[in-house]
C-alpha cells in the first residue's frame, strides 16, 4: 500500500498522543505521526500496523533521533517506519536507499524559496512530494509537476472542507491535516 497518483487521500496527523486510538479507527490507510521521538515512536508505530495503517514521520521532528545513515536506518529497521518525511534531498536519497519510501517537503515561504526548491527538488529522488502551506501549494503545483511525475500531497492549514476541495481540484493526491473534524 504506496500513495498512488490515482486516489485521493486524507491523511490524519496526529499532534497529541490521545488523538492517535480515534485516528486508528477511520478509513484512511496512511498515518502521519506528528509529535513522537524514540521513546514512543516504536509503540506508535506497532498500533498504527496493528490497525491496518501506514505509517509516515516527519524524520526532522523526532524527538532523539540523529539524521545520519544510522538514525534513517533505525527509522526503518528498528521502528518500522513505513515512509519518511524530509526537507533535505540527501536525507531523503539516504532513506530511499535504506528501503523507505520518502516524501519530499517543501516549504514555501516567498518566490526566493520557490526558486530554490524547485532546484532541490531536482536532486531528490523522493517518491512523492508535499508542498505547504496548502494554500501555497494549490497555487504552485504546476510549478512542481515540472520537476517530479509522481504524486503530490498538501499539508499545513488545512482547516476546512473547502480546504481539501481546493487541494483535490488543483491535482493534489492528498492532504495531511490535525484538524480532526476533517479526517472523516
């Protein structure tokens, strides 16, 4: 079970612990653990399995963990983590090589880091790519899909229904949101 460019997914990011038994319980095949670190993320990760669910970590946001080889390999040999989340394209080639699925981040913040990401984006081998925030996103997509043919997903201010409709007109393949309202 990958992201495919043929579905459109609403994946449910789990920023507090105590929300992660709710998200266990909806249709949504894929997982993204928000807040964990290495004391918890092995427990998180076998609960997420255990229902059925995918697991994605943002590998810059756990808590713990170093990002060379051996904390990437870790991710995926001891954590069992099914696909990693990255802004740096070496760091995402790394986890590609250990046998991760990866995910590109892009964070837009002005037309100077629009530039340069699409220049990162040309080093990556990332299986798919996340642009944020999503209002962002459904503005640049295009801009993107010039560079990488695979799937794209959206994140970050993904607040209401229109949000996701935006996303999904635009030629998104997902969204990640904590807004819990929306993970139906």
């Amino acid at each position: 079970m990958v992201i495919t460019s043929d579905q459109f997914y609403v994946i449910p990011s789990i920023r507090e612990i105590r929300h992660l038994t709710h998200a266990l319980t909806l249709h949504s095949d894929f997982i993204l653990l928000s807040e964990c670190h290495i004391g918890n993320l092995k427990n998180m990760v076998q609960m997420c399995h255990k229902a059925g669910k995918k697991v994605i970590v943002n590998m810059e946001l756990v808590g713990g963990l170093s990002l060379d080889k051996i904390g990437i390999k870790l991710l995926k040999q001891f954590f069992n983590v099914d696909i990693v989340i990255g802004s740096s394209p070496s760091k995402i080639n790394m986890g590609k090589s250990v046998g991760l699925t990866t995910i590109q981040l892009i964070t837009l913040l002005d037309s100077k880091s629009l530039e340069t990401s699409n220049k990162l984006l040309s080093e990556s081998k990332a299986d798919i790519v996340d642009i944020r925030p999503g209002i962002l996103g459904v503005k640049f997509l295009d801009t993107f899909k010039m560079n990488h043919n695979g799937p794209f997903l959206t994140g970050g201010f993904i607040d209401d229904f229109e949000s996701i409709k935006a996303a999904k007109r635009a030629g998104f393949n997902g969204v990640s949101t904590s807004n819990r309202a929306l993970w139906k």
